[in-house]
C-alpha cells in the first residue's frame, strides 16, 4: 500500500469508521483483515504524530535545585 500523508484528524476519522465497521459484524473474514491492517497503520501514524506534537510543545528541564519543570520547546535555528 501506497504511504499516504494524513492528518492526525483524518487518521483518526478514517480509524474510527474502521472500528465502526468492523463492529457492524457485516465484514467478512478477508475484509476485516485488510480492516486490521489498516487500522494498524493508522494507530502507527496517529502515535508518531502525537509524539511529535508531545517533543514539540514541551520539554522536561532541571531547575538548579533538581526539581523537573516543563518548558516551551525552542528549536534551534541552523547558521
């Protein structure tokens, strides 16, 4: 299957209509294989984004006095 670039949110619809489907018991064995498999890629799409998004927002940092604080995560800019 071809990679396709999705959206979290059209990931997340069309893994949603999957399930749907998947819980009409109107899909044969064959079908709900290749369901299966879809489904699979998206939870792996949606999980990377969602990793990305969690990197991106935040970022665990040490105070001097050891204790954990969430700061805003500051890509650096290449020279």
């Amino acid at each position: 299957m071809a990679k396709q670039e999705f959206s979290f949110e059209k990931a997340l619809e069309e893994l949603r209509s999957i399930v749907a489907a998947l819980e009409s018991a109107n899909v044969g064995l064959d079908d709900a294989l290749k369901y299966y498999e879809r489904g699979v890629e998206l939870v792996r799409l949606c999980n990377e984004r969602l990793n990305e998004a969690h990197v991106r927002v935040d970022m665990l940092h040490l105070n001097a006095d050891g204790t954990p604080s969430l700061q805003p995560f500051v890509e650096e800019q290449e020279v």
